[in-house]
C-alpha cells in the first residue's frame, strides 16, 4: 500500500495512543485527556511503562497518561494552562513544583517530526554514502554514533546510511524499529565534517529507505537543537507532535551526574 500524509498521520496517531492507553482520537479532542498509563507490549520499545506521568501534543489539547499518585496533579495542572503554554517555563515550573513534592522531576521534552511526503526528497553530499545493514553495525557502537544506533537496543537497528571520506566513516543515520509501523531516526557527523550537507544527505536517504519498506520514518529532536530541527526540516519533515515525560527525582540527578563527565 502506498502512503499518504493522511495515512501517515493516522498511524503516528494510533501508536502514540498505544504508547498513552487512549484512543487516537483523544489527540483531536479540544479538551484535555487524562488516562491511566498502562503497560502494552506494542508500545515504542523505549518506553518504561507504566511511565510516571507524561503530556502529550499534537496541537488540539493535551493528553496526559501517568500513575495514580501522579494524575491529580497533571490534571490540575493542564486544566489551568493552555496547551501550549503547559510545555514551556514558566508554567511548567508548576508542574515541576508540584511533582517534586511526590518524588518526580520534569525530565524529557522533544518535538517529534514526520515526513511530509509533498517535500520528502533525497540530497546529495561531497562523499560517497553506503547502505549499511546490522552486519555492518557491529564496531560502531560507540559514543561517536550514538545518536544513530543505540548498544542497548541494537537488536532493533535495522538500516543505516553512512557517508565515508576515503575509508573513513565520516557520518551515520540509522533507524530503528522502535514499533511496529514506525522506525525512528538518529544521526551522527563527525565534528571536523559538520555543515556540508552530510546529515541531510544521509538522513533523507534512509527516510527514503523506510518509506520503501513500508514502515515510516520518525525523528525526534530537543526544540533547542538547532541543528537537528533544521537537518529534519531541510528532509521534508514537519513538526508532529510533542512529549513532555517527568521522571523520579534520583533518575533525574543520575542524569545531571552522567552529563557533567562529559
């Protein structure tokens, strides 16, 4: 079955609705959504269910899934800020406020991208780019490509594209199945190659290569990382929707440790 932009949507619909325990058309609703967060099998592979407590957007409203000690609060908290306004500071100050009471902490927020298939087009790179398969991830598992490929997960990685200079691999997008319909992408550049055109190069290849294997291809990004919003807007991706996921306080500092090394 060819894909449409319709059809596309629908399935990131009803994957963010197995991923929340709601129906897809919650994420429509003009009124807030609050469920349960329950634990399914077809949820996104890198999700801890049940989650803490998690707000979803795709524009309309907002649609919150979280544990029973942790839904009151979220509740409240969307009902007296505007969909919008419940993802940035400083109204999200309350939300964190209030959760740290209960031992969480505001943690994750990304906007998530989908293809539109109207301006989805392959570019081009100065080096030379390979389709690469699991056979050839073996060595590459390394801070370096962790964006691409992820050593906790590999056994979900599934294609990549890589740009090399000579022998040197130099840049590398790759997917994984993080669902069943949906294959997410991440992408890495060496330093030294930045801003030649290799991440849209290779990551618009690799969409291409999803599209073709019947699945669609998704990207997440930080909403300040500059660079990867715009290597996904130069691909033909459009902003979709976004997460916000709170998580306990000791996971959170963890984090903030782990981040300092580096």
């Amino acid at each position: 079955m060819k894909l449409t932009n319709e059809a596309v949507r629908r399935i990131a619909l009803a994957q963010s609705a197995t991923d929340a325990g709601c129906a897809p058309e919650d994420f429509l609703r003009s009124e807030n959504v609050i469920v349960p967060s329950v634990e399914s099998p077809d949820a996104r592979k890198y999700l801890k269910q049940p989650l803490e407590c998690t707000l979803i957007s795709y524009g309309s409203n907002v649609v919150v899934t979280a544990a029973e000690p942790y839904r009151a609060i979220a509740a409240d908290y969307v009902g007296r800020f505007s969909a919008v306004h419940c993802f940035e500071t400083p109204n999200l100050l309350v939300l964190d406020d209030a959760l740290r009471e209960k031992g969480l902490r505001v943690c994750f927020m990304a906007a998530y991208f989908l293809p539109d298939l109207d301006k989805l087009c392959v570019t081009d790179c100065a080096y030379e780019t390979r389709l690469l398969y699991p056979s050839d991830f073996a060595e590459l598992y390394t801070p370096s490509w962790s964006n691409a490929l992820c050593k906790e997960r590999r056994e979900l990685d599934r294609i990549g594209v890589g740009a090399f200079d000579g022998g040197k691999l130099v840049g590398l997008a790759a997917c994984s199945a993080d669902c069943a319909e949906m294959w997410q992408i991440g992408v890495d550049v060496l330093p030294a190659y930045r801003g030649q055109g290799i991440s849209s190069a290779l990551t618009s290849r690799l969409a291409a290569e999803i599209l073709s294997a019947g699945k669609v291809p998704f990207y997440c990004a930080a909403w300040s990382n500059i660079r990867s919003v715009r290597n996904a807007i130069r691909c033909g991706f459009r902003p979709a929707w976004v997460e916000l996921s709170a998580k306990p306080t000791a996971f959170v500092d963890e984090m903030n440790r782990e981040a300092e090394k580096h």
